[in-house]
C-alpha cells in the first residue's frame, strides 16, 4: 500500500515539476477570463446599436435614390408613398408603378437590422383626375428603443443630411452630422 502512495506522490510531483497547473490556478484562469466577458457583453451591446443605426442611415439614403428614380421613371405618378410600391420580385416580370423593383425585399418590407421604416405625409395634387404625389417623408424607428438602436432617423423628398431623434422616435429636429 506504501508502495501504491508513494508511486502516486511520485506521479504528483513529476507533473507539478512538468509545469503543470494545480486546480486552484486553473480556478483562478477561468474566473478571470469570467469576469473580462462580463466586461465584454455590454461593449457588443453598444457597438450592435451603433452598426443598426449606421445601416438605418444608410437604408433612409437608400430609400431617397430608390423614390428619385421612382419620380423619373413615372412622372404622372410622382413619388412612391409606400415601400412596397418601391419594392418588388424582379421574376415577377417587368417593373409597374406598384411594384418598381428598386428596394431590396428586407427594406421594402418596412423591417432591416433592428429599424422599422415608413413612407409618411404623403402630400399630392390631381392633375387631369391623377393623383401625383408631390412629397413624403421616410421614418426610420428602433423596433425596442434601447437594444436595436437609441435614435429615430427622418428625411423627406428634399434629401439631405437626414435628422434624428434622440428619443428614438419620428420628431427629428437635430441634424445628423
């Protein structure tokens, strides 16, 4: 039995001398690299955020060239007042004025990284009994103020620098920058 302990106190020591880690070392790694994830989590959080409003940015510029070349391709009609107007399945046949094919179908379905967008305050005019659509306005909104992004983005048929709302909703008085 002797013999066994000492053989075992033997092995020990061999894998200590080694450079093996004994447990409490191993503890101590694992709670450190704990605690450097939990710093982590809320970074990823923020740069999340942050990555869904730049494509919201990006998404509203988008939807301003797709509603210029919406008015130059139909004069009569004027400006598009709904996304899907914008959007449709290019094997669906040859663009219409309901369905131009000049947005992806994730923007012309009102849903991209975390923001729903909109076509408001659609303003037009009748012309020879043809409605024609003179201007609009474009909403971009967090779908949960706070995770999928802080702020509210704007713009309408003038373009531009779109404005935002801090407060993650369509009252977009402060100019994007």
């Amino acid at each position: 039995m002797n013999c066994m302990k000492s053989l075992r106190a033997r092995r020990a020591r061999a894998w200590a001398a080694s450079g093996g880690f004994t447990l409490m070392e191993l503890l101590i790694v694992i709670a450190i690299i704990l605690i450097l994830m939990l710093m982590a989590i809320p970074t990823v959080g923020v740069m999340k955020k942050h990555a869904n409003e730049t494509s919201a940015i990006n998404s509203l510029r988008a939807i301003t060239q797709a509603e210029i070349q919406y008015e130059s391709t139909y004069p009569a009609n004027g400006y598009a007042c709904s996304l899907a107007a914008l959007g449709g399945d290019p094997g669906s046949g040859p663009p219409t004025p309901q369905s131009a094919q000049l947005l992806q179908a994730d923007l012309a379905s009102g849903y991209k990284s975390g923001y729903v967008f909109n076509i408001t305050n659609c303003s037009k005019v009748t012309i020879n009994n043809t409605d024609k659509i003179t201007g609009y306005s474009v909403t971009a909104v967090p779908q949960a103020v706070g995770k999928t992004g802080d702020r509210g983005f704007c713009t309408d048929q003038f373009g531009g620098a779109p404005k935002y709302d801090s407060t993650g909703g369509t009252n977009c008085t402060q100019l994007l920058q």
